[in-house]
C-alpha cells in the first residue's frame, strides 16, 4: 500500500474528507441523522479508488463514521435542547435499551462480512425513505410514544441497526418516533441525542474489533481511520449549525421529504453496489 503514502493520495483523500464532512454535518443539523448516512456511502465508494482492500472496505466506512458522529451529535443535541425541542423524559428512558442494542449490533457487525453490512444499510435506509416520502407529516401509528417492554424493544432495535449502519440514530429513530406519536420537530431533535449513545460504545467496538488487522490503511485505530476522523470531524461541527437552523425554519413535511429524497439516494447507491 505504498501508494498511500503519495502527497497526492493525501490530498485527494484530504479533499473528500472535508467535503464529506460539510454535507454530513449540515444533514446532522438538519435531519438529525449524526451525518452516517452519508459518510458511510460516501467512504464505501471512495475507499476502493483509494486502493483500499475490499475485505474492510465497509467496516472501516462504518467505524470510521461512527468515531466521527460523536462530537457532531454532541453539539446536535445541545443546539437542539437549547431549542426546546428534545424530549429529555423519553430520552432518559430509552437509554438502557439503546445501549443494550448498540453492544448486540456491534457484536453482529464485527462477526459478519462487509456485504451483509451494505445490505442492512441499503434495506433500513429505502425503507425509511419510502416511509418518509410518501406518508404526511401527521401519518403516525398511534398518539403517544409507547411504554413498558414495547418501548425497549424500540430502543434495543434503534440502538443495534444505527451500529450496524454506522449511523448515528436518527435515520432510524426519527421515523419511529414520528410515526409513534412524536412531532416530528421533536423526534428530530430527540434522536440527535440518540447519536451519543450509540455512537461512542459502537466506536469503541469498532476499534478493538479492527485492532492490528494488517489490511487496514495508515493512521487507523481498528476500523477507524484517523485521517478521516481528523478531516471530517472539524468540517461537521461547522456545518452542523446551519443544519440546525434550517431545521427551524423549513415546513414539516418539506423536511420530511428532504429526508426520503437522502435517503433514497443513499440506498439506491447502495444496492447498486452489491448487484454489480
């Protein structure tokens, strides 16, 4: 892997980093998505211009961006209570559960090959956008979020597949919260919280799992490229404010439809990639 050593390489590597982190980070602000949903399709499909071996090509994608998602989601979430909008009570409550969640969902993506992780990303992630595009703002199951073992059940599943996407909660999170009563303002600004409870115990996961493989690129902690994280990170947390800010200003279902069309994209790019 020599050729990763060339100043060219670099800056080209340096180049899509921080674009890659401009666009996740104002996603992150705006959707309440952590930025995985497009850092992990984004990665995946430079990584083998790059030269990366195909064999980590997906778990370096989804460590990577799950290391990156932490300090996004933190300054997310405290945009967004300081808004009003996070309902802390469910919050608290569903941490247990989603923790449990995240250390299953580590635990199945580090044992599984990179193609079944594409799979599950591109599967959760049309479904979501199928959701979003063609239900109202005010589609929903029933009124109130629900209690007891249902709701746990609830986080345990929002928990394990964000770790296996590599994403930071509320790709999946928004749409149940919405469609369980949650508004979907609230649900946003509720589910950028979730990203610091996966997040962070997903990453470590990520670490250990990928530590001493000899596959992986310079400057990688595990499956966790710390070039990546260095690129993306600064570029996110910048970009993150004005995501925040339109998140207030455009109408519901604009945002609800802004959120279908990324995610049909991302899903799209993504089965296309295992059918080829």
């Amino acid at each position: 892997m020599e050729h990763m050593q060339d100043p060219v390489w670099i800056a080209a590597l340096a180049a899509v980093m921080a674009a890659t982190g401009l666009v996740s980070g104002t996603l992150a602000g705006l959707l309440g998505v952590g930025g995985g949903i497009v850092i992990v399709p984004v990665l995946f499909n430079v990584f083998p211009f790059l030269g990366i071996p195909e064999a980590v090509q997906m778990k370096l994608a989804v460590g990577t961006s799950l290391a990156t998602i932490i300090p996004t989601s933190i300054q997310s979430a405290r945009k967004h209570r300081a808004k009003g909008a996070m309902d802390v009570p469910l919050l608290k409550a569903m941490i247990p559960s989603l923790i449990v969640g995240v250390l299953v969902g580590t635990v199945i993506a580090i044992w599984v090959k990179g193609a079944t992780l594409t799979a599950v990303f591109a599967a959760i992630a049309l479904l979501v956008a199928l959701n979003m595009g063609f239900t109202g703002v005010d589609a929903r199951l029933r009124e109130t979020f629900p209690t007891g073992i249902l709701r746990q059940l609830l986080g345990v599943f929002i928990g394990g597949i964000s770790a296996m996407m590599g994403i930071g909660g509320g790709t999946v999170g928004v749409p149940l919260l919405n469609m369980f009563g949650t508004p979907i303002r609230s649900a946003v600004a509720t589910a950028s919280a979730f990203g610091i409870v996966i997040s962070i115990p997903a990453a470590i996961g990520f670490v250990y799992a990928g530590w001493g493989n000899p596959l992986l690129p310079p400057a990688s902690l595990g499956y966790v490229n710390l070039i990546g994280c260095l690129l993306i990170v600064p570029t996110s947390m910048l970009a993150t404010p004005w995501g925040v800010h339109l998140a207030h200003t455009i109408p519901p279902l604009a945002l609800k439809r802004a959120f279908a069309v990324f995610l049909g994209i991302t899903a799209v790019r993504m089965i296309y990639s295992l059918v080829t």
